[in-house]
C-alpha cells in the first residue's frame, strides 16, 4: 500500500504528499508566504486544523483571514485565548460556550458573583495580547468521556459538565493553549502568535443555554485582528456606525417608540413612523396588484387547533406566548405567530379549480413571537412585527415559475429601496436531523430542486445551507448587510407541500380528479419592523424622497409671509407632496438647521421677493441653493426626481 495521498487543490490540481502530511505542510511546499496566512483548511468540505494530519486522498482548500471561514476560525481560537486571560486574572471562573459570531466572537463566563465592567476590559486586553506573543500551540486532544468527566469534576465546571453529558463517547475532543485547556470540537488556528490586537466591545447578560429558568451568565463580547492597524480601522466603521444606530435615529426622526407599560419589544408607531409605514406598504401593494395578488385580512388570534394542525404548535408552541382562555371551559386561542394558517383556511372556503390556480393571497398581517428579553434589539428583534406576507396555491408543474416571479419581486423591493450587498442563501433540510421536518423525502426533494433550478435560472449568486429550512419545507432567504457589515435574514421564498396535506386542501383538476395544490410562501420585506431598522441604518434616516415622511418643509423668512407660506403649502399638498410649514418665530438659519438635522430633503424658503414674484427659494439637502422656481416648476421637478428612483414593478 503507497504511503502517499493525492491532494487535489481548488485550481483542479493534484499533488502527491507523504501520508500524515497536514494543510501546513502543503502550504509550505507552495510558498513560505501563504503558509505564514494560513489559519486553516477544507479538508473533503469540512474545516480543520491547519496542522492536523491527512492520511487519505482528500480535497484541500487552504484557509486565511480573507476567506469566512478562516476568519470564524481565528475569532473562535481568539475566544479561547480570551479565556484563558480570565481564567489567569480571575481563578474559578467557569465556562459556558464560545462561538465565532459575525462580528468577532463571545464567551459566556460565571465569575462566582464577581463584577465585570468596563474598568475591567483594558486589563483582560493586555493580558490576551501578552498570551497570544507566546505563540503557544493550539493543541487537539481525542479524550473518552470518562476522562473528560474526570477533568471538569476536578476543576468545578458544571457547565462543560452539562455540554460533555449530551455528547457520545469517542467523539470529544479537548484543545489547549498555554495553561488553558478546553472542551472544544475545534477547529483552531495553529498558535497564538497570529493574534496581533484585541478589544473587549461589551458585555451582557445571557441565561445558560437561553433558558430564563437557568443560571444568568456574563456574556463578554469581543474582536480580534491580526494586524493593529485592521482593528484600528474597525473601530472607526463603529463609530461611524453608531451615528446610523436605527435606536437613536428612531427616537430623534419622532418615527417609534417603545413604552415598559405595554410591554418589552411591542414597538409603537408615532406618526412620522406610520406615514412611513404606509409608504412602504403601499409601494408593495401596488406591486403586487400588477403581479396578480389578491388581498386579504386575517385575525390577529386563532384557535389553539389551528395551529395543531399546521404543526406550529408542535415545533414552537412552548417557546410561544401561551394560550389565551376564555370564559368558554375548554375554549383556547393564540395570539397569530404565522399568517400561513390563516390563509389555508381561506383558501378551503369553497371549492377550488384548477384554472383558479395559481391563486395568490396577500396581507400585511401582524404576528406575535415570544422572544427572550435577553435577545430583543431595537426594531431588529421585537414580539409583535407585520410581515408582508403571501401564499401563493399552484400546480406542481407551475411551481418554478411561480418562484421565478417572486424573485422578481424581492430584487425589485430591494432594487428600490438601495439594497445593494444581500446574497441568496438556498436554506435546505439538515439530512442528519429528518425529525426536525414534516413530510415525504420525495416532497422535500422536488421542493428543494424547484428552489435550486429557479435560483440558477434567474443567475443569482447563492450559498447553500443545511438544517436552515423551514420544517415544512426549504427555502430561499435573502441576506442583507446593515451599515455595520452584520447581515440580516430579510425577503425570504419558500416551497412547502405539507401544509396543503395537513389542511387538507384540494382543487379539481383538468382530468376531473381531486390534486393537492403546491403552497409558497413569501415575504420581500420579511419582517417591516427589521427591514425598516436596516433602511434607517442604510440610509442613516436619510429616506429616499418619495419614501420620507416629510419631504418638504415651506420656510417664512418671517412672520409677514406666512399666509404665503401657508398658499404654497396648499398647493404642495394638493400635488400630493408632504411637510409642513415652520412658523417658529426663529431665524432662517435656525430653521434651515433644524431642517437638516430632521433629514427635510427639500427646504422651501419665502420672503418678500418670492412673494412678490410668486416663487419659492428651493434648497435641496446636500446639495444647497437650487435657486428660484415657481410652485409650479418645483412640482414637476420633484416629481421627476421621485420618478426617478422608484420604478413600476413589471413595467
């Protein structure tokens, strides 16, 4: 038998090494170069140490910190070295999970009652960085289950404990560096040396293993970079970030609040933040009349065997808000959490054909979700949240078209609205957990190939990830980065024959017989909550004009023009342009400024020559003076300027 392996390289090559070669010693025999970048490798898919031995014929990829998962690699070997400078500073700490996270990484840590602040930070900091210029090894160790028992009953960690109780035997492995040693899968980056700059970014609370019921840990968030100067700069995008926070800009554009008396992540609408609202619904409805749907209305509660029966109740009823009872002995509701029963029942209200279909049904419907207090976040993650939602009914064989139109339309809505940077990820079912999902492999199958073909057919770049799907049926999410890089699920398209099987739902076909319809469900906006949060932050509350709650504001150089003032006014809204007229006894300059900080896109300013004369001043925000116009001529300019960036959806 030869003691060689082939490796085949991304570029299609094949090179033959000494079997137990590892990912560094292939990056050595390219260039020294890239073996001093290599973090770690895809070994046959799946990521591994870079110093880890291969002794079969494999596919290789070598990892460093410009690929995701190179760069998830180092932030989780960084949140190890992290707790290794807490383990040093503060003795009998215990440890929960580390994980890579967009944005660096955390550690939830149990410090026995101690306080971590602020003032603690800077210290963990230098420690982290006098740790990481030892260099030490990330080291892989195969230990029994016994032993690793044996190692955290000995260093008092019920937590590593619990986690080492769900795991099988011949299957944990321990990594260490330095003095530190933890239960971990890895993989890790192959020393500590690459870590050249760390910074605490805060710290929050987090219940063990998200259950209120469990100990409440200290969640310490963290980043690393491998070059000072990389952090340097990160830090920089935060701060400039934190000026597009949707939290501060929601509370100082008046657009929504929130109030502890009606309850944590319920949002309240303020008027600017409602004539918003409205804007964005409209523009989908009127997409949506050109595309074929049909609205409707649905109740904000439903009956507890609704949702028995479309398996909600099942997969998330406990982790739901609870049933509501009625004076009626037995009679239970729930607050709605999807809109999806719903219209399964409207569309069972009569008998159905097949030249009906496919029938699609819309409705801006409010929905409720328990989520943890700990996780709630501004607009991004409330309990109560509008989905523009719609379930399309279709034939088997109209399904890929169906999903092609839809397509058509999130691209539209983001298009619009200058959601540039999302990707397409195809969410399938994890092969490895079948009791997570309803239904057939067949179903599954033929649902999964109509999401993937459609995908491929409208040249969308996409990624592909298992256990992501829905437990009815697979999907297509579109991903969209906010201001600070994270990236958020928005519009999403999904393929789902369960639900017409568990409801029931039939149409006759052209061969008189009873079928199933095929059901998809859609969303571009996803949650209007979240997607305003993002535009907000993309936009930093400067709304594109026709979207803006205020699009002008008619400015009286004094208290002799404001009747003329108010005549303007009258005739912008007669044109179907919004603002206001600022009588405030201040002067221009302060009312300009005011205007500007409140994101106005088009100040109106008049005095006693534009009266005389029957104009406005016209000042455009950033952009300045753009002279004298009659109201007339500023309304066909500011409609050309709105036709401009918003086109008709299918036109």
């Amino acid at each position: 038998m030869s003691d060689l392996i082939k490796i085949t390289l991304p570029d299609g090559s094949v090179r033959e090494y000494p079997q137990g070669s590892s990912s560094m010693d292939i990056a050595l025999s390219i260039s020294e170069g890239l073996a001093r970048n290599v973090l770690a490798a895809k070994v046959n898919g799946q990521v591994w140490d870079a110093t880890r031995p291969i002794t079969t014929d494999a596919t290789v990829q070598l990892l460093t910190w410009n690929d995701t998962d190179g760069k998830a690699t180092f932030w989780h070997s960084s949140a190890h070295l992290l707790a290794e400078a807490i383990e040093a500073l503060y003795p009998g700490t215990k440890f929960g999970i580390g994980p890579a996270i967009e944005t660096g990484f955390y550690y939830d840590i149990d410090l026995n009652g101690k306080p971590f602040s602020q003032e603690d930070f800077k210290k963990v900091e230098d420690k982290m960085l006098e740790l990481a210029r030892q260099k030490s090894d990330y080291k892989r160790t195969e230990v029994s289950k016994k032993d690793a028992i044996e190692y955290f009953t000995e260093k008092g960690d019920q937590y590593k404990l619990e986690l080492i109780d769900g795991l099988e035997d011949g299957q944990i492995t321990f990594y260490s560096q330095g003095e530190f040693t933890d239960l971990c899968r890895g993989p890790h980056i192959p020393n500590t040396g690459f870590i050249k700059a760390a910074k605490i970014m805060n710290v929050a609370g987090a219940y063990w293993r998200g259950d209120e019921k469990r100990p409440m840990l200290t969640r310490v968030y963290a980043v690393t970079f491998p070059k000072q100067k990389e952090l340097d700069e990160y830090l920089h995008v935060l701060e400039e970030a934190k000026k597009r926070d949707h939290r501060k800009l929601g509370k100082e554009l008046e657009l929504f609040t929130f109030s502890e008396k009606v309850g944590q992540g319920l949002p309240l609408w303020l008027p600017k933040g409602a004539l918003l609202r409205e804007r964005l619904e409209s523009f989908l409805r009127r997409a949506q009349v050109r595309a074929g749907y049909s609205p409707v209305v649905t109740p904000h509660i439903g009956g507890k065997q609704l949702y028995i029966t479309s398996g909600h109740w099942e997969k998330y009823g406990k982790d739901s808000f609870q049933p509501i009872h009625t004076p009626e002995e037995g009679e239970e509701f729930m607050l709605k959490p999807m809109n999806c029963p719903h219209h399964c029942e409207i569309y069972k209200s009569r008998p159905r054909s097949y030249r009906e279909l496919p029938l699609r049904l819309a409705e801006f419907g409010t929905v409720y979700r328990y989520e943890q207090s700990g996780e709630l976040h501004g607009l991004t993650r409330v309990r109560g949240f509008t989905q523009d939602d719609a379930h399309i009914f279709c034939r088997a064989e109209q399904v890929k078209d169906e999903f092609k139109r839809v397509i058509d339309l999130v691209q539209y809505v983001f298009r619009s609205l200058g959601f540039d940077n999302y990707s397409a990820q195809i969410s399938l079912r994890d092969p490895e957990k079948p009791e997570k999902y309803f239904g057939s492999d067949d179903d599954w199958a033929k649902a999964e190939s109509a999401i993937i073909e459609a995908a491929a057919e409208k040249g969308l770049n996409t990624v592909t990830e298992l256990g992501e799907a829905a437990f009815y049926g697979p999907k297509l999410d579109f991903m969209v980065r906010d201001a600070l890089g994270r990236k958020w699920q928005l519009g999403t398209i999904q393929v789902d024959y369960q639900l017409p099987q568990r409801f029931e739902l039939e149409y006759m076909g052209s061969d008189g017989q009873k079928h199933r319809p095929v059901m998809i469900h859609r969303a571009p906006f996803g949650s209007l909550e979240r997607f305003i949060a993002i535009l907000i932050e993309n936009t930093a509350g400067n709304f594109p004009l026709w979207l803006s709650p205020d699009q002008i504001a008619v400015l009286p150089l004094s208290e002799k023009y404001q009747d003329y003032a108010n005549d303007i006014f009258l005739q912008l809204q007669e044109a179907d342009v919004r603002g206001y007229v600022d009588h405030r006894d201040e002067k221009i300059g302060r009312k300009i400024r005011d205007a500007e900080v409140n994101k106005l896109p088009y100040m109106l300013i008049v005095g006693e020559k534009e009266q005389e004369e029957g104009k406005v001043s016209v000042r455009r925000k950033g952009q300045g003076d753009l002279g004298q116009m009659t109201i007339q001529d500023f309304i066909e300019h500011f409609k050309a300027e709105v036709q401009g960036t918003i086109a008709t959806f299918g036109a």
